[in-house]
C-alpha cells in the first residue's frame, strides 16, 4: 500500500559504481522491511539485497556479496542500493519492494513494487 520510485540507472563501465535510491510516495515504510530486486532479458526476477525495518541487519544474494550495500534513511522515507565492482552480467532492471512482513528473499514475500530502473554496465 505505498507507492515506490526507483532512481539512479544509468550506464557505468565494468568496475564501476552507481549508487540506487527508492522513495515511497505517499506513505511511510519505515516499520517495514525493503529489498531489492533485478531482472535481465529472458531471465526471472532474482532477490539481489534485503534489510530490517531498523536497518540493523541485511542480506545479499551471494552474486553481489561484497559488492553491494543495502540502507535506508527513514527519515526521507528511502531505501538505497550502493553497487560498486560493476561486472556486465549486472545488467538489468533493478526494482525495490516493501515486504509484506518481515525480512524475505522471494517475489511473493513482496507486496508493493517500483516501475524499475535500467542499469547496463559495459565491457
């Protein structure tokens, strides 16, 4: 029951880094806990990053693992999505979604989407 917007896609070189934001619009988050998504042609929505509603703890796909960090400022009712070590098979389209309850890493543990950002990386 939120409205999320995505920012922050653009396109960066292999070893790169691009810093993501989602805003909720409308209504606040900061009781809820938020992940990260991404999708790539032809290939399933995948969990990429999560964290508490607190922000005390968080959890990545092994893919990005030391890579990315996942926060969040409740205050600006936005989640962020720092990603650094770019490889190209980052590629994709990256959306944020509010869990339905508490921390979680599958599609259907997640209620409200973002439309999605586009993030390429080169070679």
């Amino acid at each position: 029951q939120v409205q999320l917007v995505e920012s922050g896609g653009g396109l960066v070189q292999a070893g790169g880094s691009l810093r993501l934001s989602c805003s909720g619009i409308g209504r606040a988050f900061s009781s809820y806990a938020m992940g990260w998504f991404r999708q790539a042609p032809g290939k399933e929505r995948e969990f990429v990053a999560a964290i508490t509603w607190s922000g005390d703890s968080t959890y990545y796909a092994n893919s990005v693992k030391g890579r990315f960090t996942i926060s969040r400022d409740n205050a600006k009712n936005t989640v962020y999505l720092q990603m650094n070590s770019l490889k190209p098979e980052d590629t994709a389209v990256y959306y944020c979604a509010r869990a339905r309850f508490g921390l979680a890493v599958r599609v259907a543990d997640y209620g409200s989407w973002g439309q999605g950002t586009q993030v390429t990386v080169s070679s």
